[in-house]
C-alpha cells in the first residue's frame, strides 16, 4: 500500500506527542488518589500527605515529572467537571468614552450616551459603533453640526494626535484603537489579580470584537470574593462629604413624600423614612444608619424621580454612597453617606496607586497604607489644601471605605484607608491595588456557578455515560462486523487517545457537553468503518477476492466519507464560531474528533488491515448472524413518497401551529434572567416554593417578577428560575436576589442553616449546588448568534453540496430535508416543554444540539446522494426513480448500522449522562430519527421530484427498468 511507511510515521510522532502532553495528567491524578486514599475525608490530612509525596519526581529519562509542574500541566476540567466559577465581565464603555472626551458635558454627547445605553440593550454591535451612529443622529436633529475633533467632544489634552480639522473618519479610528488598548489594559489587570489569588489553571481571554473578559476559574469556593476582586475597578477616589446638617431638611420633605406618592415611588405610603434613617444612632461623619433589611427602601426612594426632582440647589448632583461594610457597634446596619458631586460626577482625585501594604494603627486595627502615582498625589495635595479642617470620603466603585477629618495638608500622595477590615478582606483590597486599576468599571453581565460537589457529580455520570456508550458501539460493531470490527475498534482507542492527547496539548478545556462531542465523534468514526464495510461487503457478493474487496471497498467509501465528514465539520466550526462557553468546548472536540476520525479509521485502519491481507491472513467483514442482512433489500421510496410528504406536512401544521399557540420555554440564554439549582435533604412542593419566593420579588411598583421553580432531576431538587433584579449587574444586585431565594426557601431548610452555607452546598449538604446569570444585552448577543448560526449552516452547506454535486437540485433537497428536521424538532420542544419530567428550554445548548442534527442529518444525505451520484454515471439504462430507490436501497445497512448506534450512544448518555445534558440529548434523540427519515424522504425525494423536471415517467418505480434517463439541468 502506498504511503504506508509515512502513515505509520505519523501515527508514532503523534502518539508520542499525545502520551508526552497526557503523562502530567496520569502523574497529578496518581499523586492525588494516594494521597486520598490515606488521608480518606480529612482535609488536613489530605494536605499533608499531598504535600509529603509532592516531593516524589517521576524520572523517564525524557522527561522528569513532580506535583507541582504535573498540576500546571494537567488537562484543563471545565466548571461543569471540577466546580468553580466562569464569569463574563463587560468594561463600562460609557465611562471609557467619558474618559476621552475628558468628562465632557456637551448635551448633543450626554444624549448620544444615553441613547447608546439604551440601543445596546437590543444591539449586538460594539458600543462605540452604536455612539457613533447615535451622534451622528442626535447631531443632525439638534443641527448643531459638531464634529468628532471638537474640543467639546473628543478634541481634548486626552487625545493629543486629534487636531481641530481631524476627519470623523479618522477621529473614529483613534478612538476605536484607545478603547482596544484600554479593553486590552483591563484584561493584563484582571489576569495579575487572579495570579495573586494563587488559582490553579485559571483561564482569561478576550472576547474578540467586544469590550468583554471571560474568566474560568475551576475550583473556586468562595464566590462572593472571586466576584468582588473580578469587578471591583480598584479606582479610589476621594470626594468631599456635604454632613447631616446640611440634608437633614430634605430627608424631612422626602418623608412627606412618601405619605403623599409612596406608591410611585414603589414604597409603602405608611413607610416612615425618618424612622428608617435612625438619624439618633448615625456614626461619625454619616447622614444615615439604616438597618440591612431597609437598604433596598431606602435605596428606591432616593433613587425615584420624585425624590431626585425634589432635590433642593445644594444636593443637585449630591451622590448617596453606603459604606463598605457594617461597623463594629452596628452589625446589622450600613451607614449612608452624602458625596458632593458635580455635573460630570467627576471625583476631585481619581489617581491610581503605586503600592499598598497592610498594616495596623494606633489601636491595632488592620489599615491599608498606600502611595499614588505622581497625578494622584498632585490632586490630592490641592484636595487637602482645600478641605483642611473638612470630611472627605475614600470610595472604591462607589462605596466609602472611610470619611475622615482632614487635619492637615498630604504633600507627598501617602495616605491610609481604614475600614474595620479583616485580614482577608485587608490583603484582597491590597491585591487589588496592587495590581492596578481597571480603565473604567465592570460588572459581570453573565456568570457560571458551579459547587464542588456537582462537579464530582458531573465528573461521574460523564464518566459513566462514556464507558456504557463506548462499551455499546464496541460490542455491536465486533458483533455486526466480526475481524474488521476489532479493527474498528482498535482505530477507535487510538481516536480517542490523539483526541485527548490534542486537547491537552492546545491547552482545549474538557466539559460535559465535550465528553457528549467525543461521544459523537465515536459515532462519526464508526460511520466512517460502517461506510468502509458496507461497500467491502458488496464487493464479495460480487465475487471478489478478499484483499481486492477491501481495496475497493475503501476505493469507493472514500468519497462518501469525506463529503460526510466535511458537511459534519462546516457546522462544528460554525458552532464554534457563534457559540460561546461550553458549547465551544462541544465544538472544540467534535473538530478534533472529526479530523482524528479521518485519519484513523480511514487511514490507519487502511494500514492495520492491509498489513494482516498482505501476509495472506483472512479477515472477516461479517459474522453469521448479520452475514446477509439487508442484502438484496429493495424498497420503493421513491414510490412511497407522496405519503411521506402527507406525512411531514401533517407533522410540520402541527409543529407550527403549536409554536404559534403554546410557543416555547425560553432559557436565561435568550430572555436574561438568573438560574439556582438547589437541593434539599427531603421532597419538596415545587409550586408551593414558586409563590413563596414569588411574594419576595416585587418590582418598583410592587408588581411580582417573574418566578419558576421546577424539579430537576428528582424531587429533592429543584431548579429556580427568576429575572428579579436582572438589569442590575453589581454583585449586590447577586447577594439581594440569593438572600431572597434563602428566606423563601428557609421552612424547608435545615434549622440551623446560615445564608453562608446555603450559598456554599457541598456534598451530602443541602443548598445552591450550580447558578448561572445572564444579562440582557448578552441574552441579546446569544439570540443573534444563534439564529446566524442555523442560517449560516444551512447556506453553508447549500455552496458546499452544489460544489460537489454539481446540481442545484441536490442542495435545495439538502437544505429542504434540514428544514424539515428544525421545524419538527421545534415542534416537538413547542409540545411537550410543560410535561417533561427534564430541562426542554431553548438556549445555547438546544442551537448546539440543533446544529449538531443537522450535521448528522446531511452526513447521512450525503450518503444516499453520493450513491445516486455514482449511479448516475454507471446505471444510465435506469429510470430516474428506479435509479434513486436503488442508490437508497443499496445504503440502507449504512444508515441502520450508523443510526442504530447513534441513538444507542445518546440514549446511553440521555440515561446516564446527568440533568444538564437530558434536553440536550433529547434533542438529538429526536433529530437523528427524523433526520434518517428525511435524508429518504425529504431530501432525496425533493431532489427527485426537481431533477425529473417535466418528464413524465410510466414505470417510475420499476427496479429493472431499462428507460433512458433525462435528468433537468
């Protein structure tokens, strides 16, 4: 065989490679189960011992292996394997513009900003682009004919290369660079302050085309803190404080309000504002001391438009700050305090910080010392100057850390902030600092909770799901297939070893739904023996020689092969293309896969069966059992196809008219909103939970958001469903709504458990085990992606199957039968989402699974229309439509034996695979069916009824027909 010595060369260099990337993973994993298997459940125990055979080194002479670097190097586990947090952080855009045009309060830029706000929440544009857009048309209805350079707007000691006469054009580009630069500054920043939390095998990367950050960080406990050092700008700034002398007579003329409007305002009007302000109890230089439990009321008057038009001259742009933490003395209450703002709500220092350190005061207090840089210390000196004698408040994103008296004036930029810190809370404020600041602010616009024990969880049912599916294909195909089977199945061993080796080496991150793709990628490879097996099988029925069958057998395979697998891999990289998270890791490896499985059960097979042939040695392509099976099977379904058509179109009327009436159970993904999946130690009445937690949210004008709790998995668990508070992206925003879902939750808590443990569940523990949030502009994005990802797949492979088959026919078939499988799929999740006992929501995961139907299904058209392809050139004494139900007939083992074991893997992993992916596999499970079925009577018959064109035939369906073909061009 040709090419054999540099097959054989390939396959070596690359398993060396593989097993070189996945020896630290064996070493790491080897290290850790010992030292647990003496150590059992204690923590500290554990520790010691991995920190005691740490010091072990593996020596194999190429390389020398110990813990420490076998850990960096491992293979990456994604949340849903290990636990741990992913979160999507968003820079504040509008500050960064802010930052340009120098705080600019020119109301032609000040409109422009806020109609962008506003354009972005159903935009999937940059921010900037939608300014641009947005000027442009604010400029042109005030017709004040301002250009870009103007000094008011981005003309500015900020940007020194724009001149007066700069073009927009060019003022455009600048400004696009700055805000690249600056998106790209953030990122450095967020990536040293996640090396100072010592996290093992983080991930941070770009979102390329937008001003966002996703962070993966697998086993991260402590979340709160993870999302506090993530968005926390590290921007000080000081401001002067106005005292209660000055506010206290507004509060007064607030709570007079509150009796007269308080509905419009979302409060109670029996709500005593005086009363919630404990004006007798107010510490230092504060106006307010507000129990926890009142913030939130506090917070809706002051911040209703009411309150700010009734705002006297002197707290015009006054900004209401809460402090940092409770004090000492007042542990259940926070302290309010009035900041002078101004216009551009610009603070008088906003410089970054050189250095911080902990240390202590006088009192033995924690504080943190810190130096400015050379801009911070000149302000703040000029600051001191002006305020001797005076308050002045240290903020960090809008909360004081502390309001004291300046006694004297601060020349040199040290200065120290107190705040009744801990030690932890001392030295994340000093890893903060220390690792710079963010260029504007950011808030997390979707996160990915998962605790330690689902991941452990997780970790076992892929586990499991991928044992019983690969047990499955390998008893079938050695049954079905006899020699060649373990040939297959040896192919298939070293598949899945390049596929693990690759990922681990291009640093790929392994996820459930990743495990699903290499499932599948297992199911591709045995498409790929099945094709190869079949067509030997017709040759020895021909009467050929056992090494001549073989040869054609993969002569004529190839062809079908790779259009199958190409078609497959157009919408694998489509998906990786337009989806984001796990879906990427799905696509990731069905890439990988689908490129090993070529070279494996193509090539390599090719290599090991001709090696055994060439010695003279037999191998079997069948067993007694399936010997003749489907041999000489003929069916009429090119006759048969008008019922089919009846059929689908009954099935299509009825899946439309169920979208158009019940319509869908849309996911976070695509609606926003928050996800708590929660489990409790007993059974629990879902819909007694719902309206518990339901009473708790209410918006502004006292109104229930909207609240679902349904039962996931069994019924002591339940998954909570809410977008309460969703266009708020602070981490309050995150605590407010978890302390809710406690409270509604709480009778059928364990007595003694705190909001504290309700957030951290671990194994055996009842509580949050997995959150996901999604903010409205990214549920916007994901909406917009996936529907360019379905469009684009199916124009994709419109071009690629009019390339290759050269009939626009045949692409218009394709394309139709795909619809068909979308619209039924649809249908199906339009019927049945209230009455499945799993998850049957659209959002990523079901564009995936779509997209990954249609991979499968035009794999499996391609199949048939290569068959009719071949006969088109060889049986031209046929009818057209016995040529087709003979190309049909004569593949119908290939689709049994592909099918049959796809649906065998996915149920496997529908079972046994966990929650997460039951609707995920439900969809496939659908979509394989339906799409073996269109790829007969939809695609292929389509193609059929446009390639006979107006001829009419009078023996259409005749096996043995001997009429000349015409076939429309």
């Amino acid at each position: 065989m040709q090419g054999k010595g540099l097959v054989t060369l390939v396959a070596i260099v690359l398993g060396l490679i593989c097993l070189n990337e996945l020896l630290p993973s064996f070493y790491a994993n080897k290290i850790e189960n010992e030292a647990k298997a003496i150590a059992g459940d204690n923590q500290v125990k554990y520790r010691a011992e991995l920190a005691r055979l740490s010091k072990d080194t593996l020596n194999l002479g190429f390389t020398k292996l110990d813990y420490a670097s076998a850990k960096q190097k491992e293979m990456k586990l994604g949340l849903d394997l290990k636990g741990g947090i992913n979160v999507l952080l968003e820079i504040n855009q509008r500050d960064l513009v802010n930052d340009l045009s120098n705080y600019s309060t020119n109301p032609v830029l000040i409109e422009a900003l806020n109609r962008t706000d506003q354009a972005q929440k159903n935009s999937s544009k940059q921010y900037i682009e939608d300014f641009f857009t947005q000027f442009e048309a604010v400029n042109k209805e005030k017709g004040t004919n301002l250009k870009l350079a103007d000094p008011e707007i981005f003309g500015n000691t900020n940007l020194s290369e724009i001149k007066f006469n700069t073009p927009d054009d060019q003022v455009k580009n600048i400004v696009r660079k700055k805000i690249d630069a600056s998106v790209g500054t953030a990122y450095e920043v967020l990536r040293t302050r996640i090396d100072k939390m010592g996290v093992t095998q983080p991930n941070v990367q770009r979102v390329p085309g937008t001003g966002r950050i996703l962070v993966e960080m697998p086993g991260i406990k402590d979340i709160d803190r993870v999302k506090k050092m993530l968005a926390t700008s590290a921007k000080l700034q000081f401001w002067e404080v106005q005292m209660g002398q000055e506010v206290l007579p507004y509060f007064s003329e607030l709570n007079q309000l509150v009796r007269a409007k308080g509905d419009s305002m979302g409060v109670s009007k029996s709500t005593n504002l005086v009363n919630l302000i404990q004006l007798n109890s107010t510490p230092g230089n504060a106006v307010a001391n507000v129990k926890l439990s009142d913030t939130a009321v506090v917070n809706k008057i002051l911040n209703s438009a009411i309150a700010i038009k009734a705002r006297p001259v002197n707290l015009k742009y006054t900004q209401f700050m809460w402090g940092y933490k409770p004090e000492t003395n007042t542990s259940n209450s926070l302290v309010l305090y009035a900041i002078r703002g101004n216009i551009n709500q610009k603070a008088p220092v906003d410089g970054a910080v050189e250095s911080a350190n902990i240390n202590y005061d006088q009192l033995g207090r924690i504080v943190v010392d810190m130096q400015m840089d050379s801009n911070g210390a000149r302000d703040w000196k000029t600051m001191t100057e002006k305020n001797k004698g005076k308050v002045v408040a240290v903020s960090l994103d809008n909360r004081v850390y502390t309001a004291p008296m300046v006694n004297e004036v601060i020349p040199n930029g040290r200065t120290q902030i107190s705040g009744n810190f801990t030690q932890e809370e001392a030295k994340d404020l000093v890893d903060v600092l220390g690792a710079g600041k963010l260029p504007a602010g950011a808030k997390i616009v979707q996160a990915d909770v998962v605790g330690p024990s689902l991941g452990a969880e997780s970790i076992h049912d892929g586990v499991m799901s991928f044992l019983i599916a690969f047990a499955v294909i390998i008893v079938y195909i050695i049954f079905y297939y006899g020699g060649a089977g373990i040939y297959a199945v040896i192919a298939m061993v070293i598949n899945l070893f390049y596929i693990f080796g690759i990922m681990d080496s291009i640093d790929a991150t392994l996820t459930l739904p990743g495990i699903a793709g290499i499932v599948l990628s297992m199911a591709m490879a045995v498409d790929a023996n099945v094709i190869i097996y079949e067509r030997t099988k017709e040759e020895l029925f021909r009467g050929k020689g056992i090494l001549e069958a073989y040869k054609d057998g993969f002569k004529h395979a190839i062809s079908a092969i790779i259009d199958g697998h190409l078609t497959t891999l157009i919408t694998a990289i489509i998906l990786y293309v337009f989806g984001t998270g796990p879906i990427k890791g799905f696509a990731v490896t069905l890439i990988i896969g689908l490129i090993m499985t070529l070279f494996t059960s193509v090539l390599l097979s090719r290599v090991m069966i001709f090696s055994r042939l060439e010695k003279g040695k037999s191998l079997s392509v069948w067993t007694a059992p399936t010997k003749n099976l489907f041999r000489n099977t003929w069916i009429d379904f090119i006759g048969k196809r008008r019922y089919a058509y009846i059929f689908s179109a009954i099935l299509m009327v009825i899946s439309i008219g169920s979208i158009a009436v019940n319509g869908f159970k849309y996911g976070i993904d695509f609606t926003g909103g928050r996800n708590f999946v929660v489990r409790f130690e007993k059974p629990v009445d879902a819909t007694k939970i719902e309206e518990s937690i339901g009473k708790l949210m209410k918006t502004t004008d006292g109104k229930n958001n909207m609240v679902e709790a349904k039962t996931f998995g069994n019924t002591s668990q339940l998954k909570i469903t809410t977008d309460y508070l969703i266009d708020d992206e602070s981490l309050k925003a995150d605590q407010t709504v978890e302390q809710k879902i406690y409270e509604g939750l709480k009778s059928d808590l364990p007595a003694n458990m705190t909001l504290a443990d309700f957030k951290a569940a671990d194994k055996g523990h009842a509580g949050i085990v997995s959150s996901t949030k999604v903010g409205p502009t990214v549920a916007d994005d994901i909406t917009t992606h996936g529907i360019l990802a379905v469009a684009a797949s199916l124009i994709g492979i419109f071009i690629y199957i009019l390339v290759r088959f050269d009939k626009w026919q045949f692409s218009l078939g394709a394309v139709a039968g795909l619809f068909h499988d979308t619209v039924v799929i649809l249908g199906v999740y339009s019927l049945f989402y209230k009455i499945m006992p799993f998850n049957m929501e659209i959002n990523q995961d079901f564009i995936a699974a779509i997209l990954t139907v249609i991979g499968y299904s035009i794999n499996d058209t391609v199949i048939i229309f290569d068959r009719i392809r071949e006969y088109l050139r060889e049986k031209k004494a046929l009818t057209l439509a016995g040529l087709f139900d003979d190309s049909i007939s004569s593949t119908i083992g290939r689709t049994f034996n592909t099918s049959f074991t796809t649906i065998l893997v996915i149920l496997a992993i529908f079972i046994f695979g966990g929650d997460n992916l039951r609707g995920f596999m439900f969809c496939l499970l659908i979509g394989i069916g339906f799409g073996t079925y269109s790829s007969i009577f939809i695609a292929s018959a389509t193609a059929y009824d446009f390639l006979r064109g107006k001829r009419h035939e009078e023996n259409p369906h005749g096996k043995s027909s001997t009429d000349n073909l015409e076939v429309a061009k």
